[in-house]
C-alpha cells in the first residue's frame, strides 16, 4: 500500500528473500513499540529491489527498510523525495507524478488503501535502468 502517514517505506521480510539484506546502522531500530498482543516491530536491514510498477515507464529501483510486516508499505514523503507528486485525487485519478520526466504512476485504490501494482525482477535477472545500459555499453567499448 502506499501510506502518506508512513515514516519509513518497508518490506516484509518474507517476501523476496533472494534479494540480499543490507544490514547497516539503523538495523534494530524501533519501527513500533510492543504492544499489548504485539512485539515491537524493529528494522532488519535494508533491500534495493528493481520492480516495474504497473504504468509506469521501465524498472524502477526501490530501496526498502525490513520488517516483520504482512505488506509492503510506501512512504509518500520518500516518495517526494525522489521526485514524485503524489495525488490522492476526492474523484479518482489517484497517481504519483514525477515532477521532472512528468511520467504519471496510476494509484488504484481498494476499500481504504491506496496502491501501486509492481512486479519484483529476482535480483539476478532485474533488468538494468537506462544510465546502468549507458555505463555497460561504455565499459564493453
């Protein structure tokens, strides 16, 4: 889902084990405290997955945070961050906007959550982006 409250996007740490988990810094930070049927949720590391989200324009890279979490979850604010408008439109026409290329994400919206459809590459066959094509074609020269 796509969560403009979100602090942090996170990935459950189930999901596309192949993928290597960077273990750094923020490793065993506290996402949530422990609640009463609940144990605190803590960060465990970090993945860079390459996915191709539904409408959008190529394989985008993604670095999300680990957890113990039963979907994955975006931030909104790190999605700004990378450059992107993010709409949630009262009539529909929910999207995600980059500000400089003007490529248009479509945002589905199920019941109360907002989403993206994405479909994630194993990390040995995730096609490369545009600027990794131009750095290989340079090197084969």
């Amino acid at each position: 889902g796509v969560d403009s409250c979100a602090g942090v996007s996170v990935w459950p740490v189930e999901l596309h084990k192949g993928y290597k988990t960077i273990k750094d810094d923020l490793v065993g930070r506290q996402f949530m405290p422990a609640g009463k049927d609940n144990p605190a949720l803590l960060d465990q590391g970090r993945r860079d997955y390459k996915m191709l989200i539904k409408g959008s324009k190529g394989a985008k890279r993604m670095k999300m945070r680990i957890a113990d979490v039963r979907k994955p979850l975006l931030c909104v604010a790190e999605m700004n961050d990378a450059g992107f408008d993010v709409i949630f439109g009262a009539k529909g026409m929910h999207r995600a906007v980059h500000t400089t290329s003007g490529e248009v994400i479509p945002i589905s919206r199920r019941g109360k959550v907002f989403e993206f459809e994405v479909k994630v590459f194993p990390e040995s066959k995730a096609p490369l982006e545009r600027k990794e094509r131009r750095g290989a074609a340079a090197k084969r020269k």
